[in-house]
C-alpha cells in the first residue's frame, strides 16, 4: 500500500481539556487497533488554536468534559475548528464524540444555570442540563449496523438531557442507566459519520466491535473497508463483566 494510504490518523479534538473519566482510552484503542492491522497509526492533537493536517484526519475523538470545559473550548470550536471538520466528515472522515463533545456537536448546549451555548449543528440534537445528574454504568442495545455484540457497555456522567431531532437515529436503546434524557429510553446518536455517546468508561476498549465500526468506516472512503479480525477474547470479557455488573442476575439486588 502506498505511504499516505496506508496512514491511519486519530484527530484528538482540546486533549487538554476534553477529556475526563479516561477518554483517552479511546485514542489508545483506535491507534492499537490500526497498527494491528498493519496500518501507520498516528493522533494529531487539535487543542485550542490554529489546527493543521484535519483534512487528513480518518476519525475525530471530542471527549467528555465539565461545564467550565465546554466553555473555554467553546469559541475555538465555533471559530475555529468548525468549518474544516464539517468539510472533512462531508468528505467522509468519522467522528465519535463522548458526553460534552457530543453535547457541543448539536444544536446547542444549555447549562443547568440557563447559559446556552449554541452548537456547532453537525448533528440534530440538543441538551438541556436538568439539577439531577445521571450517574452509573450503561446497557444499551444497539441497532448500529451489525455490530457483534449487540450490546455497548459504559458509564454515564452528566446533567445534560439529550434529545434526538429527525435527522439523527439512536446508536440504541438503554437496558441499564440513563442513556441521552433519562426518558425517551434512547442513548447516543448516529448521524452519517457521526456517532454521539454518554458512554465514558473509556468506552472503546470495552467495545472493540464499536472501535472497528469507526475505523472501518472511516477507511472506507479509501477502498480499505475490510479488517482483518483480533482476538477479542480479553476486551469481550471485560464487557461481558460489566454487563453482569450492571444487571445482577434475577433476585440478586
Ligand atoms: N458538562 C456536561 C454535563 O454535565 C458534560 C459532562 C461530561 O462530559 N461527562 O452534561
């Protein structure tokens, strides 16, 4: 494969400051999973300020981060970063967006205070921060593609209620917490490349099957859409402990 088709890279959008309840696993998780592939892997960070080289980015990570976070990252995404990532999901590049990443990649963000900070409208969402906060792990069922598992296991942080426009589908329904609202039963998006969670844990190396979905989309803009299979074997354990966790046998509360 040539050089530049055989390059795999991470975009890490605000590393700095998005990215709490170990997010960064999922950077760890989509490079380790492309380089086992054989693939050049490499993440450029995209902290606040001038951002070089998105146009070559395959998948975006915006992790999750508090109110305070949201807003210093606020002004950069809108004046900044705005215009190159929606060219390059246009031009099928991925993203997946954790919490209060996903949260600034709707229509807008309003805080249990009633500050509102408009999104960036990359996906037909929008959050409106309640006084309760969800907290705890998360069972969804999830109708993405066919993803094997059919389950994504995680846990949720966060004050934000998310509610789903016509233009964006669930990434599944929640067996076990809170999932977007709390309500509606639904947790995350998917939008075209676009795929929106309140999953932290990290969420990918419990999910190694969502990980590939996002590298094998991203690389299929290049002709690459197959990968060759990995022993789960480890990570499929830790997500199947987390599922037994979560929803403890009948009568065992
Ligand atoms: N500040 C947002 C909220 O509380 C996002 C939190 C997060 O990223 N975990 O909903």
């Amino acid at each position: 494969m040539t050089k530049k088709k055989n390059r795999f890279t991470v975009g890490w959008l605000y590393p700095d400051l998005m990215n709490i309840y170990g997010d960064r696993g999922n950077i760890l998780t989509l490079l380790k999973r492309a380089e086992w592939r054989g693939l050049d892997a490499r993440a450029i960070d995209l902290g606040r300020g001038a951002a070089h080289g998105m146009e070559d980015v395959d998948v975006f990570f915006f992790g999750g981060g508090q109110d305070r976070e949201q807003a210093l990252v606020y002004d950069d995404l809108i004046e900044i970063k705005q215009e190159p990532l929606e060219a390059a999901v246009a031009n099928g590049s991925v993203v997946l967006a954790v919490c209060g990443g996903y949260q600034l990649l709707g229509h807008y963000y309003q805080t249990a205070e009633g500050e509102r900070f408009p999104g960036i409208g990359l996906i037909d969402v929008r959050t409106e921060a309640g006084k309760k906060r969800f907290i705890g792990d998360v069972v969804v069922d999830t109708t993405l593609e066919d993803l094997k598992p059919t389950t994504l296991v995680g846990f949720e942080n966060h004050s934000g209620r998310t509610f789903l426009g016509a233009g964006a589908r669930a990434l599944g329904r929640v067996r076990v917490g809170s999932g977007n609202n709390g309500g509606d039963g639904t947790e995350g998006c998917v939008q075209g490349g676009v795929v929106g969670t309140y999953l932290h844990g990290s969420l990918l190396p419990k999910n190694p099957h969502l990980a590939d979905y996002l590298i094998r989309r991203a690389l299929s803009r290049r002709g690459m859409a197959e990968l060759a299979p990995l022993d789960d074997s480890i990570e499929l354990a830790a997500h199947a402990k987390i599922l037994e966790r979560a929803q403890p046998r009948a009568g065992e509360r």
